[in-house]
C-alpha cells in the first residue's frame, strides 16, 4: 500500500527483517517489548497480518494481527519515532482492515497512552471497556473495537508485484443529468 506524500508501502513481514522490526520494538516499548520468540510465533501463525511499512527503503514501522472465533485482534503496531505522525500507523492499519475476513477488529492499548488513544478514536475504534492491570500494577488498559468493518466495500484492493496491498477509494459512478 503506498500512502500520502511519504511513499509508504506495506507489504508482509520477511524473516529477513527480523532484526529491525526489534529495533523498532525497542525504542518504542523499551523493557516492555515483546522477545524476538514472540515475533517468529506470529509470522508463523499469522504471516498475511503481519505487516511492515516501509518509508522509501527503510522499514518504518510494523503491525501484527491475527483472527479467531471472536474476530481479529491487533496484537501490536509499532513505528520507528523517526517517522511518527506521518502516516505510517495509518497506512498499516488500512493494509489490515483490508486483508481482515471479520467483522470487528479490538485491541488493548494502555490508557496513559494518549497519543496512541487518541490515533485509534480519530480512526473510529471506540472505547468498549477498562481493563485494570492489564500491563502491571497501576497500568490500565482501554479495550477498543472498531466495529463494523463494512467501510472496506467504499475501497478496492489491489497488490503490486512484490505483494504489497495498495487500499484505494473506487470511483463512484456520477449519475448524468
């Protein structure tokens, strides 16, 4: 998918790009990233929802997400801090939406978070409920869901050669006077 004036294109995680993906967990969740186990678990068991961006020809950020019997749920998304506010968190949550076969997507995300909070409101994801504790003592976390996923069918996907989506508004027919 490529997005906005930064050229941002997302395509589906290598294990090649392994060691960046964890840098870019590091600066973005410090001791609290996941380990490089975690990262292999998903790309087994998720390959087609787990997601990097890149921004020209570095990676600028990825997500994860998988599906289960309750609908999808995004794991994690993280961008570099170099390219934050840019676009990228957007272009990869659109390649997921348009790869989900759900009909909700959730997530955690911790309430002192504002900035994060505030990205997944102004994308439509709404607060559903409070989860005391869910990231340790005295770290509570909001559950959001951006529900339902029916805005996909004002959009058309289409891949380039390598496999990236590209998530496109169609052209509405203009009715002749």
């Amino acid at each position: 998918m490529v997005a906005g004036a930064l050229n941002i294109r997302v395509a589906p995680f290598e294990r090649r790009y392994l060691d960046r993906v964890l840098a870019i967990e590091r600066a973005s969740f410090g001791q609290d990233g996941w380990p490089v186990d975690a990262f292999v678990d998903y790309w087994r068991q998720c390959p087609d929802l787990f997601l990097i961006a890149w921004h020209g020809r570095r990676i600028a950020g990825y997500s994860i997400a998988r599906v289960n019997w309750r609908g999808a749920e995004l794991e994690s998304i993280a961008v570099d801090p170099r390219y934050r506010a840019r676009g990228v968190a957007r272009a990869l949550l659109d390649a997921t939406v348009a790869r989900l076969d759900a009909s909700t997507l959730r997530l955690m995300v911790e309430v002192s978070n504002a900035s994060a909070v505030r990205f997944y409101r102004q994308y439509g994801f709404v607060r559903t409920r409070l989860v005391k504790r869910y990231y340790g003592a005295g770290r509570d976390a909001w559950r959001m869901r951006l529900q339902p996923l029916t805005n996909r069918a004002a959009y058309k996907l289409s891949r380039d050669r390598e496999g990236a989506v590209a998530l496109r508004p169609k052209q509405q027919r203009q009715k002749q006077a």
